[in-house]
C-alpha cells in the first residue's frame, strides 16, 4: 500500500462523488426515477432505480482499500466512469421532473459539503487505524443503513480470498 497521496486524492475523490449521487439517485426516489427510466427510451441509457443504486454500491465496495487490499487504478476509472454516466442520468431526471431538481441538488450539496470536509490521507500519512476509520466513516456516508464494519469486513474477506486464490 506504498501508494502516493495524489492516489489516495483521486481515490477519495471518485468515492465521494459515488457518494453524492447516491444521495441524488434517492432524493429523486424509486417512483420518479423508474417513471423517468420508461420514458428515457433510446434518447439515454438509463437504469431502473434498484440497478442504478446496486451500481454505485459494487463500485464504492471495488473502491474500499484495506492493509490487504487497494484498488487499482483501472477499478477507480472504472467507478468514476460508472459515476459520469449516472451523473447523466440525474441530471436527464431532474429535467424531465423540474419538480424535484432543487431538492436533488440540496441534497446533493449537502452530502458533498459532509464528504469533501474530510479528504482522504493515505495510510502512510495517518497510520493504518487512522485510515481504516476513514473508510468506515466514507462507507457510512454512503449507506447509513447499512453497517459500515460489515461492509469493510465483507471487502476484507473478499481481498483475503483473492489472495489465498493467487497463491495456489
């Protein structure tokens, strides 16, 4: 994990707009997004609403770095193209429902002003306890409901099992 610090930036940066669009892809919620996703037709790709959020979840999951594991370079391309193309698809719902575009981007706003305040050191700037608590505390932006130890563990495992795969 000898990554550099401007790693951890971008790293950080691609997490917190997963965040904010998850944020986004709520506040329009599931009725508008769908209602919205129907009348998309071929003029944009867009996803139903419970696909759409499952993305933005697996990509924020590829992007969790742990004492064993750190995505590479191509996973956060990958995630922060994941995260344009959604972007698109927010900003096409908003206009298609003007009705709900200033709650959206409040919402956006505020979940981007909670993540940006604490931008992303790398653990050889902060130590390993530090950075763990980081992640914790990204992951726990993104899905409150969910338990943030489990998600960690869970990419944690996954790493682990990687690595055990690798040395056979």
């Amino acid at each position: 994990m000898g990554e550099s610090q401007e790693f951890y930036s971008r790293l950080g940066a691609v997490q917190n707009n997963i965040t904010v669009l998850m944020a986004e892809v709520e506040e329009v919620g599931e009725s508008v997004w769908d209602l919205v996703s129907d009348k998309a037709g071929s003029s944009i790709s867009f996803t139903r609403f419970q696909a759409t959020k499952d993305a933005l979840l697996e990509a924020f999951q590829g992007l969790i770095a742990t004492q064993s594991r750190t995505p590479t370079l191509s996973q956060i391309s990958s995630a922060d193209q994941l995260a344009w193309g959604i972007r698109e698809m927010v900003d096409f719902a908003k206009r298609m429902a003007p009705e709900i575009a200033a709650k959206v981007d409040a919402r956006g706003a505020s979940v981007e002003a909670a993540v940006s305040a604490s931008p992303l050191q790398s653990p050889s700037d902060v130590g390993w306890d530090e950075f763990e608590r980081q992640m914790k505390d990204r992951a726990s932006k993104l899905v409150p409901s969910i338990s943030t130890t489990t998600l960690v563990a869970a990419v944690a495992a996954v790493a682990g099992l990687m690595y055990f795969m690798s040395r056979r």
